[in-house]
C-alpha cells in the first residue's frame, strides 16, 4: 500500500534489534559532562549537521502529558478544591512575576544601551566633527570600527566561549521547546545572563540588529526559573510551586514568558499572546490563554512603569514598549481602495526579498558550520562583520550629498553636519548613524523629502546584505528590527516614486505610510508570521488603521516568500535537524500507518521487573531509551506481551537511586514509601544511570512498577493511519505513544523522530534520515 | 475510591438495560417532523426545562473526529498533492466568499437600519416638536410607542411562529455548534432570513439591543450554507465542495463565519478571530486561524467597501465596522498611574451590575420558560416591552431639565429641543431618542459638560432594567450594545463626580474615558470574556492605548461577576441544559475513571452483521443510540466481543437505504459499491430509520460493515482518570470514545453527556441529572 520504501535510508541509526524510543548515546554523555565539569562547548558546532535532510537523534522530547501513575492521581485525590484553588492562584502570582522580571530585564537593557550608545554615538560625532574641519577622516573611521569590534567582540566572546545557546534571537529554539523538543541548557540561568549581555554589546556595537528578538527568550529562561521555585545554577531550593516541576506545567509558564518577551519588546500584549498560540501551543486552553494575557500585560506594564520614571515623566504608561514605531495620525493618513493593489505588489516585493535574505543566509549558515564552528573563529567572524558595518557606514555618509535642513521637529537625536552647509544635517547618517529602532521610527514619521530616493536605494542595499550577513554571528541579536528597517527603507523610496509619477498627489505624499506597509512586507517576508505580527505591528504603531492593509501585506508575504523557501526561524531549526512537529501530518501521507512508522520491536519491562535487567537496558548505549511499555507476557516468552503501563528512564533512575527494590526470598520492602516529592526533585536533570551504583546482590532484587507507571498510556491500533496518530500525538503533546494489535499486545512504539520525519518535500512525501549528529 | 455515588439520579433515562450512545426519540422524532412538514414551532419551548441541573438527552453530538474507514481512506488516498492544493486553496476561495456575504448582509442591516429609524425618528420628532408647541404631547407618546409596538411585533412574530431558534442574539447557540453540540436548525438558510429581518424590526422598534451580537449568528448561517455548496432549503445542489461535507470541515467554516461576523459588527478583524477560539476551537491549527482572519478580513473590508459607497466616499476604508465607536485622540487623553485603581475599582463595579443583570436576567427567563412558552404571548410580551420602552423614555426625557447648548460639533442627528429655550437641546433625549450606537459614541466623545450627572444616573438606571427585561424576548437581538451603553453612561457619571471632587482635575476632566472605560466593564460584567473582547474594544475605538487599562477592568470584571454568578451566555446555555464541554475536568474528578463514568453495557454490532438486527437496533425508540462498537466475538455470547471498529447511525441509514446487503445463500452482492458520495449526498439530514423500508426477505441478508466502520476509533482503559478521558475528548472532537479492558474487548462508551454531566458545584463536584425533555 504505502508508496514509500521504508527506512531505505537509515543510515546511522546504530542498532535496530530491539532499538526503540528516543535519546542517543552523545546525549547522556554530554548530560554526564554537564553535570561533572564546565561544559565543553568548543565541541558544541561540530554536532550540526549540514544537511537538512536529516533528523538528529540527540534532541530529546518534553513530555507534556501528564504521567497518572498512581502516586499522582493519590496526591491530586488527597487534594480538596481549596487546594486546587490555591494552586490556580499561585499559577496567576508565578506569571504576574514572570511578567515583571521579564518587564524589568527589558527596561534593564533598554536603559543601558541607551547610556552606552549615547556615549559612543557622541564619541564618534564629536571625532568626526573635528576632523571634518581638519580633514583626516580616516582616523574618525578607524576610531568608529575599533569601538565597534572591541564592543561586538566582547559580546561575541561571551556568547562564544560560554554559552553558544545564547547566540541569536533565541525564536528558533523557543519554537522548539514549546513544541515539546528539548534543547539542552536553553532555559538556564547562564543563558538569560548571556544573552542579556551579548544583545546589549551587539546593539551598542553597531550591528545591523535589534533588541527585541532576544527579549522573547530572556521571557521564557525567566519563565522556567521561576515557575520552578528553585535555581539549580545559584543551587537555591526555595521549596516554593513545587507542584509545577513537570513538563507540563513548565511549558505553559514558559508560554507566558514568551508571550511577555514579546509584550516588553514591541509594547504589544495581545501579540504576545498570539505569538505564543502562533508558534507554540496546540491546545488552546481558555484559563492559560489568560493567564499567559496576565503575564504580557503585567510586562508592558512594568517596562512602562520604570521608563516613564527614567524618563523622567513618572506614572504616565501611554507609551509602552521597548520599541516605539510612533503613533500615525490616522485622520491625515488614510487609505484608499485603490491603494490596496499596491499594498499587495508591496507584499509581493516584501515576499521576494525576504525569501533572497533566507536563502543567502541558509548559504551563510551552511558556510559557517562547515568552516567557522571555532569559538575563536566565531568571535573574528563578529569583529569582522561589526568593522565591516562600521566601514561601510561611514563610507555611505561620506559619499552621500543628500543634505536635508535641520528643524526643530526633526528626531534626530545624533545629526551629522559633515560636508553639508550649517543649519542642515546628511541624511543618509540619520539612517546609518543612530540605533536602527530610532532609524525606523524616522523613516515612518519624517516628513516628505526628508530623504532623497538615492539615499534610500542605496541604505537599503547595503543594510540588507549587513544584516543578511549578521544574522546567525555568535552574537545575540534579533532580525526583527533590521528588516522593519530595510523594509521601511525601500517602502519609502516606493511611496517617494510613487507621488513623483503621479500628479494627482496628495494622498500619493505620505511615504511614512509606504514605509510602515514595506517594513511590514519585509519581515513578513522574512519571518512568515501572519496574525501574530499583524497584532503587533498594530499595537507597536498604536494605529488600528492601517490593521487591514498589513494583513494583506503580510500574507501575500507569506505566499510569495513559501513559494521559494520556507521562514527563516525554520530553515534554522532544519539546519540543526530538530525533529520539529508541525500542525499537520503531510497530506499526501494517508498511505501511511502506524505499522509503518512506528519503532519495533520494542524494549518492554515486566510489572515486576528484576533489578538487574532494568540496569542493563538502562545501559545499553546503543539504544538508549527513555520510554518503556510495561507489559504481561500472557503467552510465550517471544510472543508480544500485553500493554499494562508505561515507565518513563527519569523515573527508573529515580527508583535506581532510592533503591526501591523488594528482595523476592524475605518478601520485604527495603525502602522507605517513595513519593512525587522524590520524582520532583530530580525533575529536570535526572542523573544518567552510569552515575547510580548497583551492587551484585542488588541486581537480583526485584522492582515493582506498578505503582509508578503511567496505566493509562494511549494506545493506537497498528491499522491507524499517520495523519490520525499525528492528530492525537500533536494535539496531547505526546513523547511515547504505543501500538498495540487487536489483543492489545505491544506491537510498537510511535515517538516524535517517527512523526516528524515524514515531510511535504518537492516531489511528494519525502522521508528525512536520522542521524546520530 | 469515587466519592460520588454514580447515578442515583437518572430519574428520565428510559432504559438502561442496553443502553449507550445518545440522541434520543424525541429528537428523531423531531427529525422526521422537519423532513415530513413545516416545523411545529408551537411545541418547542415546551421542551425547554427549568431545571439547569439537568442534562437534556435530546441534542445530539457532531462529529469533529474524522471518520477513517476504509472508504474515505481510498480517496485520500487516490488524491494527487496536487489535488490536495486544490483543495486548500477551495478552503481559501470559501473563506473568501464567507466574509464577503457576511460583510455584505452586514451592510445591509445597517443600511436598512439607519433609513428605517431615520424615518421614525423624523415622523416623531416632527410630532414631538408640534405638539411641544400646541400641547398635548401624550399624542406624541401614543404615536411613538404605537410605532415600536408595530415594528417589533412584526419582528417577534416572525420569530416566534417562524424560526423561534432565531430569537436572542445567537451567540449562546454558535458557542454550542463550535463546542461540538448539534443545535436543530441553528444554521439553516430560513433561520438567516428571519434573523435578519428580525433585527431590523428590534433595532427599528427602538428596543433597548444592538445589531450587532446576531451578526456572529449570521455569520456562521452563511459559512455553514457556502461551504456545503448547496442549499437544501432552496432544493438547490451546486455540486461544488462535496469534499467538505462532513461536521469536521464544516465547524471550521462556521468558525470563519462566526468570526467574520464580529468582523463586520465591530471592525475587529483580530477580535473576530479570537473571539472564535476563545468561545469555540480547541485544538489550535496555524492554517485555519489564518483563514478565519482571512475570512474576517474580507468581512470588514466589504462592509466597509459598500459603506463607504453609501456615504458617498467611496473608496475611503478607514472606518471599519458596524459600529464605529469613534477615535479617541490619544495625546490628549492618556492615562496615569494613579487612575488604574480607579479603572479596576469601575472593573469591579462592572462585575457587580453584570452579576445582578444576570440574575435578574435568569429568574426572568424561568419566568418565560414556565409562563410564556406560546408564541402569541411571546409576541404581546415583545409589544409590551417596545411599548414601555417609547413610554419611559418618553417619561424620562419629558421630566429631564437637562438643556445643553446646540453646538455644531455635537454629533446628535435628531437633538430635541421640548422645553429647552432655542439654541439649546435636550440632553436626555440624545441618550434615549437614538439608536444605541449613536448614544454610545456620544457618551464617548461629547465634551465635557454635555450631560448633567442627574441624567446619567436615571438612564443607567431605567435603561438596565430596560435592557435586563429585554434581553430573551422573542427577537432577534444583540446584548453588546445595551451593555456597553449602561456601562459607557455610568462610567461616564463616574468620570463626571471624579472631576467633581477632584480639584486638580485636568486629566481627571475627560469623562468620555471613564466611559470608555465603564463600558468595557459593564460588558465584560455580563458576557464575561476577556481576551476577544479586549481586542474588540481596542479595534473599535481604533486606539490601542487603553489596551492595558481594558484588559485590567475586564479581567476585575469577570473575576468579580463569577463569584456571584455565570456569564449571561453560558446562563443561557445551562437553562437549555444542554451538555457542553468546558474547557478542562472539574479539577477535584480524579477520583472518577472511565469506568464509573462511562455508559454501559454497550449495544455493539457484528463486523458481519444480520440487516434485521440493525434495523430492530436503530428503531429502538429506547435507546436510540447514535455510535455502535462493531466487534468480533472470540469467546461466548454473553462474554464482552473484542473491538474492531465503530459506526454511526447516520453510516447504517445509508448503507439501509442502498440496500448494501450481502445474501449468504447465493453469496453475492446486490448493490453497486457504495462510495463516500452517497453518504455526502446524505449529510446532514440523514433520513429516520421508519422511513427506510426494509422487507422481510431482506431482514435475513448479512451487511458487512467492515468497509464502512471506523477501524480506529480512539479507546481508553477503563482505569483511565475522567481528567485525562475529558482531555482527549475534548481535544480530538470526539462523540463516542469506546471504554476497553485489558484484552481490548468493549466494555462501555463514553460520550458527551457522560462527561458534561460533571461540574463543580458550590459543594465540590456535582452530578447533574440526565432528562429526556
């Protein structure tokens, strides 16, 4: 039936007999290094593959489906309704605090960049002004570069040499974690630190990116800290939400923290909340799409709160955000009808040039992992490319003979006179020579002829191929605000051209209006977001107005942009072979079923299971499960065995470690009554099975795992087809999902390398390889 | 180990020996009724209980779990990706066409509206103004109420002897559709009509209600009609879009559609979305939110289109929606610190005004179901209403003294003059000789001074009794904008005694933000949303700047109305009793597992089943179930049969009526193979089992069933907690979920009702009995 052949093309798949579940060897090593000694991260990129057609076998899943076993439907069922009450309460305070946490980091860095840059931009005018008079301007471009490098260097280092998880906006691998993949280390402490770091010094050093990218994953490390009640980096237990240490709950606080990432970022609450449904959750849960609300408005809140006071206008939070587009007076600048056909080839445009931004970065990123994995690489890479933006600024300004009058309405906050006569300043530094958000905001809101269509032609060029080429340095940064900036640029040549071939005019000459509908289409392009970015597009211009012609923007984006390549968040995550689920099954893949795709045989254990075997299957390198079916052998030891539970490896080593064994010839229990308590503690980092001694005498002891199994697993018959197993996998948040035939015999194990490794290739359903990478 | 005893209270349930699935006799009973002759409207409210711990057995379930049986499985399979393309983009083209018809009736209500009260309020102020000048104004009365009286009662008779389902808003009945529970003739072409109609008579009649809630009803009528690509109503088949007649397609359009109705009521494109997920969807798929955004786009974009025609401005799209609330100038009008603990004080006041017009709501509803069931009645109470309504505020505003000066920016259409001195207008009447909408934005945007606090007071006042007493009429009618006019009118007097007691006053001198923001809590105090309705209100003022403080009083809102009670639509929903799903288990139901609340034994068939059997089966008014487990017996008779899949009532309709038989003797089949077309052809108004004529000879064929069941219906172990069985439930749109043992042999089936039936009562989890009315 299936027109497929199936695994033709395992290639490094290391042992099929008896090989089932999920986990590698490489993994639980590095899991032991992490544990023994500082990471070794210089190994770190050696590990991306540089084929997208495989699937990596290291990404371990999340499990987002509660495991009822009996100690926990016990605790749930001791617990009263005043309990659960308390408990809802405490989840509101744990997203009312990561809202603020989250709210403070983001006033945090937008101070200290506004300090630092400050200092430098003033540094470098001043240079550049004395030696305008003098001549010798080479040295005010030396200056400029060096700072630039030594800044981003910095940066770079960090995020090198400490913590290579930090580097970029962080989106991919928040995409990934809220799809239930687990990214080592990528909601730790260190990361958020790092990253808070690296984004301040990429941003003050001059680089073609922004701020808010980062903000996104700062929100979900904080998220994770503090829903746990605990920090194992500061090795503080607070012993406080302890009832949130699952999977389960994890995830849905770190919704919220994405979501007020997103709020504190763009000022944009309600897009926060759609980015996190958008890019994370499958099931929509009314009371959690609240309180992830909570945490988002709570952000915005806070962020407003202690910049209205460093601003010196204490209580007033009409302006929120760590980005502010401006507001657009709608009444002079409305639309026309026949102003949407344009907003559409806009769109298209915007598609066009998004998808040739991924596809040169997909080059670059395949370049880099080939030939600059070093840290030591990494970092030259970044000062290179920080020197480079420098340089080529600098170059554009003094070139550029667009000299435009100073008024007194003007945002400028740092204008350039150079070569132009007194009273004026040069354009072209407006874009080159301030922070790109303040660049936007001037391309949205200056006035008509502010910039001449030369200037602008060529900053978009050039700042195209700058941030194309930044994106994906060992440094943390977003891409947000360099496309708004790009398209904001070549949206105001379109709209300038546009009232120079018309002469009718007077709607034609708002091209801050071109520019806010070209930045739209550009990150659209890029990003390939629809309803989230249209909401927070919205709220960032605090203009529900222009809410219909970004929408038309941003899907014709989104469908000119599919047609060649997909986002650029998911070529990365397809670069590091994340076996990443997406909403449906392929559609051609009816052919499919659960017989077919599944894992099998499958390593099953008894009820009673004796302690030796449980070690040794835990060992075993060459598979190296993390889910067991637990069975009844009914018939013949060969025969399949009937399905009675499921056990997970973290819980095993937790039995392992407390010893729950019971000695069959005395018949007595060796061990204290095992608790959620004990399972909670070592959630999340459960020790590998090398670290757990077992005597001889020990191994003959047997294990009883009735009560710690999860009873109720489900289950598929073998005849399900796969988009009806993907369905139910995707839509419960599964890790393990076991086949059973008619008699209910464990006939195979589904998990997410089986799912996502069917896609919607060029030529029909295409099957990826997994690989050990 | 449960602590409830388990079905003590079944006290209408017919027969339990044998009994399992749903539907009930009455309902098929109904269905042959509405195949055979004009719907006997007289009868149904009887059918309504009065008692909210009930369950009525007579709604039937829809199916959002896809029926994979070998015959859809084939076609899925024999379709090209190509085919699948085409498919999608049809998807597309329906939403397309979805907001467009949505948009347009929209256009058409309000342009009908406006002409028609045009007229009225012409004619009687015309009237007023002559007899305010000769004496007699109790003429003036008679006529004004007379011609309300008129217009409404022919909107009630319409509704009440025509299509009584369209009576209320429709919102109640929408969230029933999306949440899974097939609503009788909740989407048909007629019940469009009349709803339309309707609401112009109510609106005209000077009713206190809003065009705008049925709007979302309309919506969904004309997803649901487009998308099946014919209208059985007009006996019309276009033979287009057969693919997507199945309930799983189909509730997605009625989402788009539902969505693209508040769209156009409220310019909220985004705001229709999530109100679509927020009241309906579970499982969130990326694709099919975009194209209800993309459907609600098109919805405001062709209202406004048409609109902008109308006012002669064409081309002009910057004022989206049915009701416009006005732009409010953010500049002058932010908001500090200080004021959010008077904004989340309003947001209480709200919860407290919403509870107590719930309540009173609900007892009057009692009161309607017991005593004014019969649709003459239902008529003179709808006559009444419009005739009170025109007398007080008459009354009201011939005792008002409030004369403000006539100035030319006000935005009254029909400013009174009666007894105020010339130049001058009565302030009173703007509020009540208008239609709602128009009083609204003059509550938002009249500058300061425009109303005395007198006034506001005593229209809050009688207008929330007025609209309390309203809401459940037989009309069609929205509670939207009642709601956000009592809210707007007391937050605006809120606003008002601020300045007044304040002395520093400047930025507490805007009372049109309080009642902004009163209106918001007024609202959210009654319907009780909070995300959908924060975007709502922020689209349709156009501002996103009172973002935060809207959603803090939302949120105040709904915490402080559910303490007392719950949102006016789900009120409605329970008095109906009709089994809808929240959105999780009752937190303290782990005690329950899905043995003690499933249904059983279970009435299963053979997979090679006698006709006569079925025939006897499906016409067992008894019973009347609605999914039979098809089983293979592997031991005794009387020993539970091992599953091998599931079939419907609907599928065994088909399969009778084609004579689908197998005769043993001859062993050879007498039916063309029967293809998915014929069970399309079908959908929805399967035929009743009595109208299938089936001869003796017949009775004796075999029917093998094994092509047409559902080889894979989802199972749990009995073992299963009810958290967890209600999580796959309710994620997967299941109707029938088959209970198994150990050996996969059927031991009972979950449905709908089994789960609802659980809530959580003020005394821990409660049982609601399940009834046949």
């Amino acid at each position: 039936m299936a027109n497929i052949t199936k695994k033709v093309s395992w290639s490094s798949r290391p042992d099929e007999s008896g090989a089932i579940g999920e986990g590698t060897p490489l993994l639980n090593g590095s899991e032991q290094q992490r544990h023994g000694r500082q990471d070794s991260v210089r190994g770190r990129p050696k590990e991306i593959p540089h084929n997208e057609k495989l699937l990596s076998l290291k990404f371990e899943s999340l499990d987002y489906d509660n495991i009822e076993n009996q100690l926990f439907l016990e605790e749930e069922r001791r617990m009263s309704h005043m309990s659960f009450r308390c408990l809802e309460i405490s989840r509101w305070v744990v997203c009312g605090l990561i809202g603020f946490l989250t709210g403070l980091i983001a006033c945090f860095i937008d101070i200290v960049v506004e300090q630092l840059a400050g200092i430098k931009y003033q540094v470098v005018k001043e240079n550049i002004e004395k030696f305008t008079e003098v001549g010798g301007l080479s040295i005010s471009l030396l200056l400029w570069a060096a700072l630039n490098s030594a800044i981003v260097m910095l940066g770079a280092i960090i995020v090198a040499f400490f913590e290579p998880i930090a580097a970029g906006s962080g989106i991919p691998q928040i995409k990934c974690y809220l799809n239930g993949v687990k990214i080592p280390r990528v909601v730790r402490l260190k990361t958020l630190v790092v990253k808070v770091c690296g984004v301040i010094c990429s941003v003050v050093g001059g680089l073609a990116v922004g701020k808010e990218g980062p903000m996104i994953h700062s929100g979900a490390v904080v998220a994770a800290g503090v829903s746990q009640g605990r920090s194992t980096s500061l090795k503080r237990d607070f012993k406080i939400f302890e009832y949130f240490r699952r999977d389960t709950e994890k995830r849905d606080f770190v919704s919220a923290g994405a979501a007020a990432g997103v709020s504190a970022a763009f000022g944009a609450p309600v897009g926060g909340v759609l980015f996190s449904l958008e890019e994370g959750a499958s099931f929509w849960n009314q009371m959690l799409t609240w309180r992830i609300f909570f945490a988002s408005m709570i952000s915005t809140f806070t962020l407003n709160f202690f910049l209205s006071i460093y601003h010196n206008n204490p209580g007033d939070l009409s302006n929120p955000g760590l980005i502010n587009f401006g507001r657009f007076q709608t009444d002079s600048e409305a639309y026309y009808l026949y102003e949407i056909p344009l907003f559409i080839a806009m769109g298209a445009i915007g598609g066009l040039l998004g998808a040739l931004f991924n596809i040169l970065n997909y080059w670059l990123t395949i370049f880099r992992i080939r030939y600059v994995h070093r840290p030591c690489l990494q970092v030259m890479e970044a000062m290179l490319v920080a020197a480079v933006t420098a340089t080529v600024s600098f170059t554009m300004i003094y070139f550029s003979n667009d000299c435009q009058p100073l008024s007194p309405d003007n945002t400028e906050e740092y204008p350039l006179q150079l070569f132009c006569a007194d009273g004026e300043y040069n354009a072209m530094a407006t874009a080159f020579f301030n922070t790109p958000e303040r660049s936007v905001r001037s391309l949205f809101h200056n006035q008509p002829g502010s910039y001449n269509p030369l200037t602008l032609g060529l900053f978009t060029l050039t700042y195209f191929f700058l941030a194309c080429w930044t994106y994906g340095l060992a440094v943390s940064a977003g891409v947000f605000i360099p496309s708004l900036l790009i398209g904001a640029a070549w949206g105001r040549l379109f709209g300038i051209l546009l009232a120079a071939i018309t002469t009718t005019g007077s709607i034609w000459a708002v091209p801050g209006k071109y520019a806010l509908i070209g930045a739209a289409a550009q990150l659209g392009g890029i990003v390939r977001m629809t309803l989230s970015l249209t909401v927070i597009v919205v709220e960032a211009t605090g203009n529900v107005t222009y809410g219909l012609p970004i929408m038309l923007v941003l899907m014709t984006a989104k469908i000119v942009g599919d047609y060649f390549v997909e986002g650029l968040y998911d070529i990365h995550i397809k670069l590091q072979s994340v076996p990443f689920l997406h909403w449906e099954a392929p559609a051609t893949s009816h052919w499919l079923t659960a017989r077919e795709v599944m894992s099998s045989p499958v390593t099953c254990l008894n009820r009673i299971e004796k302690v030796g075997t449980i070690v040794d299957t835990l060992s075993n390198t060459s598979t190296n499960h993390n889910g067991f079916p637990v069975v009844v052998q009914v018939s013949g030891i060969d025969e399949p065995a009937r399905l009675c539970g499921l056990i997970l490896r973290s819980q095993l080593i937790v039995l392992l470690k407390h010893k729950v064994f019971v000695e069959l010839a005395r018949s007595r229990l060796t061990h204290r009554k095992l608790q959620l308590k004990d399972f909670r503690d070592a959630y999340p980092r459960f020790p590998p099975i090398q670290s757990i001694h077992v005597s001889q005498d020990e191994r003959e002891c047997m294990m009883d795992l009735t009560e710690f199994m999860n009873p109720t697993p489900y289950t598929v018959p073998q005849e399900t087809s796969l988009p009806r197993v993907f369905k139910l996998f995707r839509a419960l948040g599964l890790r393990h999902l076991v086949v059973v035939d008619d008699e209910n015999n464990v006939i195979g194990l589904v998990t997410r390398k089986d799912l996502a490794r069917y896609h919607m290739g060029k030529h029909g359903l295409e099957e990826l390889q997994l690989a050990q990478t």
